[in-house]
C-alpha cells in the first residue's frame, strides 16, 4: 500500500529512534534521510486471503460465548510482550483464550484485544489490534517494536479481516469500560473460555495430532545423536537443543521447557536445567512436546537407557510403570471419572513397591485416601491433565468438571504415571536409587473408547530398547 506518492504523509521532523530503546542507543537523523525515507520503495501488492482453516471453529466458539454472555460486554485481550532483559522481549505468545477464539496463534500480533459488544440478537465482534507501521508513519522507522524497518511487514486491518472472517479495527479505536467482563479479571468468564476447551473439535483434534507426529520425530532425532550427548559434558543440554531445532523447524517452538533428565536426575518432576552428563549405564528421562503454529501441544515423555539396554532392576521399574500407564489407559472409558484414571494407575504403583518390599504398609492399606497414600512418596504428582492449545489445557475450569468430572468423547488429556527413586531415599533398597521413570502419552477419547495418539513412539522395555538398537546400527 506504501508508494512514493504517500510521502507527504511521513514525519519530518528530527526524530530519535527506536523510541523503546535507552537512551544510549538512540540515533538521530539527518534532514536528509527524513526527507527522503518515505521515496523510493517499491509497490507493494495487498492480498486479501481466504479464511483459514480454523477460521470456522473459531467462529462456532464465539458463537457459544455470545450465547453464555447475554447483553454483556467481552473482551478478550491477547496480552503484550515481556521484558526478558533490559530492552529484550520474549517471544509473543497470544493467551490461549484468545487464540482459541479468533483462529490467530503463532502470528497474533501483540496488545490485540476480541471485543464482544452486547445487541439485540447477540453480539458484534470486532477485533482490535495495532495496524502495521508502514512506510507511511514515522514509526516504520523509529519504533523498534512495531516498525516494519525493524521488525518486517506486519499485519494491515483488511488482510487479518480476510483471513480470520472477522471484523477488524484499530486498538485506538477501542475504549474499555469499567463494565466490561475481562478474561483474567471476570471468573464467570474466565472459567467457561477455558471449560469451552474440554470437549475438542476436529480441527483441535488434527491439530494435536500433528503435533504429536511432530514430537515423534524430535524423539527419533535424540535417539540418533546418543553418540553425540554421551560425549558431551553436558549432554542434557545437547538432548535440549537437538528437540528444539525439530520444534522449531517443523513447527512454531517447543510447548514447554524440555525436561532432559539423565540419571538421578530423572527423580526431579521438573528437572530442567538440563546441564548434566549423559552417561551409558543409566536411565534418560525425556519429556517434551512441540508446539504446532497453530498453538496447539503435544506432551509425551519416554524413558530411555542411554546403553541401550535396561539393566533388571530398571526394567522392573519401568514396566511397573508401563503396567499402570495401561491400567489407566483401560480405565479411559466415556462415562468414568477423571479421577479413575488417577486410581487404576496408583493401584499398580502401590501394588508393586508393596511386592518389592518399599512400602511400610499393604498395598491395599496404602490406597486408602485418608490414612494411607505411602506409595505417593514415589508418585506424587497426578496421573493425567487435559492437553491443547495449552499444555496443562482448561486449567481454570471448575473443578467438578476437571479432576472431579465425567470423562466424554472429544476430550484429549496424558497419561502419566511414574516412580522416582531419589539417590538419596533411604526408605527404597539401594538398587533403586537413583532410577527414575515417567511414560506418558496423548489420548483422544472417542466414543468407542481411547485413542493413544502417541503410540507410534516406543513404549514397552523391549520396544524402547529395538528403538535405540535401531539408529546405533
């Protein structure tokens, strides 16, 4: 849209920039180059796209807000950036309710806002966000946050309008109201944008797919470069990079930060400093998911013998894990509890540490929830979470329809038991110190029952060990 016709438009005047920066990097300009700035750029040509793909999902869930909200004013902000260091930023990341409802994920543009004004038969939705700063204003030049000089070409109004099947305006043009129900401030409406996730649709559906295969080949990449992290000092990280490239590569980024836990490591639910040795003999526990541009996570965790081969005791812990994995799996069924899932996979971890002579207590003395729960000592986290554009998705849904609710098809949620043996647990015989082990996979819940998503990865002992067998030869 920027020609050299539109040079009477753009600022003038000795201007300092970027404007966010410190004074110490501020630069001014000569007359020259302000008066000559705007000339010389070539045409650029505005296409105005089909809706994407998700444009229609999108849609269907505004139109499920509207009908919770009546006569109520909503908004839906976006979120802005935030400081890492000094004048350095994190990466933009939409919130989720947001992205969900408007379709736009890895390329929303920051400080957007999805506005939802009350009328008779519902409500018109309109979303505001900060048009480009193009040739044509000052700040194409001057601002290092939205200029296009800085940064590369940015959104126009029209082209997001095109492309999401929304209307579009300026973020100056809105005025909030102290009347406004916000996402974030407003519990009603915080609560039901997230429980408007639990029940996935076919786009979610492929969309975590996709990300899971994804996640499936970042696996694969760690298992072939073993030779490289083992000769690293800290080999974690070297497990860290080599999956943040696959995610970064075939998707938008990773959906957390990776969990590259080698040895006694492992025992440490969200180990993720990531700075240790790799070393042949123990286990590597590896949780970790890409997240697609769409937003949308996988979450999967394997544990892997860095020799390639388990050794009996590891192998006996990990396929008491694998057993309670299944026997949650199992009880995955329309109609049960979130809570079963929970309890069919704590009944094998009681069942054996009470056969391996750890608990203090039988295992049907240790599942009794009120005076009981030793086993927890070596499982302490959950067994399950819902997965989605979040990876711990729906997190602000009430809890009787969470933990306390009813399993349907369409949900999509891990399955993740494990047991940690920490080095220095004097309550467990020496041979299991130091082990840890966690599988977890994807499941889809369909009407015939679940769906793992994920079980194109290896998961029994003698799979894991053909998988690392496979890329040594």
């Amino acid at each position: 849209m920027s020609t050299a016709a539109d040079s009477d438009t753009i600022a003038t005047e000795q201007e300092s920039a970027p404007t966010t920066s410190s004074t110490n990097r501020r630069q001014s300009f000569g007359q020259g180059f302000l008066d000559s700035i705007s000339t010389g750029w070539a045409d650029r040509a505005e296409t105005m796209p089909a809706p994407r793909e998700q444009a229609p999902f999108a849609a269907s869930r505004r139109a499920s807000v509207s009908a919770a909200f009546p006569g109520k004013r909503l908004v839906i902000e976006a979120g802005g950036l935030k400081q890492r260091s000094n004048d350095t930023d994190y990466p933009f990341r939409a919130h989720s309710a947001f992205a969900h409802l408007t379709g736009w994920a890895s390329d929303a543009e920051p400080d957007a806002a999805l506005v939802f004004d009350p009328t008779e038969s519902g409500h018109n939705v309109t979303l505001y966000f900060r048009e480009r700063a193009d040739r044509t204003t000052s700040e194409f030049y001057s601002d290092a946050s939205i200029g296009e000089f800085w940064i590369g070409p940015r959104s126009a109004l029209g082209g997001v309008a095109s492309d999401l099947g929304l209307a579009t305006a300026h973020i100056d043009d809105f005025v909030a109201s102290e009347d406004d129900f916000v996402v974030g401030v407003d519990e009603k409406l915080t609560q039901f944008v997230s429980e408007l996730r639990l029940i996935k649709d076919d786009y979610e559906k492929a969309q975590l797919q996709l990300a899971v295969d994804v996640t499936a080949d970042g696996f694969d990449d760690i298992i072939a470069n073993l030779p490289a992290i083992i000769e690293h000092p800290r080999g974690e990280r070297i497990v860290e990079g080599v999956f943040h490239r696959r995610a970064r590569s075939d998707g938008n980024t990773v959906g957390y930060d990776t969990i590259a836990a080698s040895g006694p490591h492992a025992c440490y639910l969200h180990w993720t400093r990531n700075d240790g040795a790799v070393r042949p003999g123990d286990l590597i526990l590896i949780d970790a998911g890409v997240e697609v541009d769409s937003l949308y996570t996988a979450d999967i965790t394997r544990t892997i013998p860095v020799s390639g081969t388990f050794t009996d005791v590891q192998r006996r812990v990990y396929e008491a894990v694998r057993e309670a994995a299944d026997a949650a799996f199992a009880a995955a069924q329309p109609g049960a509890k979130f809570s079963d899932l929970n309890k069919a996979a704590w009944e094998v971890i009681a069942a054996r540490t009470a056969e391996w002579g750890i608990l203090p207590v039988s295992a049907e003395e240790s599942m009794n929830p009120e005076t009981g729960h030793h086993h927890r000592r070596y499982m302490v986290h959950g067994t399950s979470h819902h997965l989605g554009i979040d990876v711990h998705d729906c997190a602000q849904a009430r809890r009787e329809l969470y933990a306390g609710g009813t399993l349907e098809a369409g949900m999509v949620f891990t399955i993740e038991p494990g047991l940690y043996f920490q080095v220095d647990d004097l309550t467990v015989p020496e041979e299991y110190r130091g082990i840890g082990v966690r599988i977890e996979d994807d499941i889809l819940l369909t009407a015939d029952g679940p769906e793992n998503l994920s079980a194109s990865i290896p998961r029994s002992a003698d799979e894991v060990e053909a998988w690392v067998a496979r890329f040594a030869s």
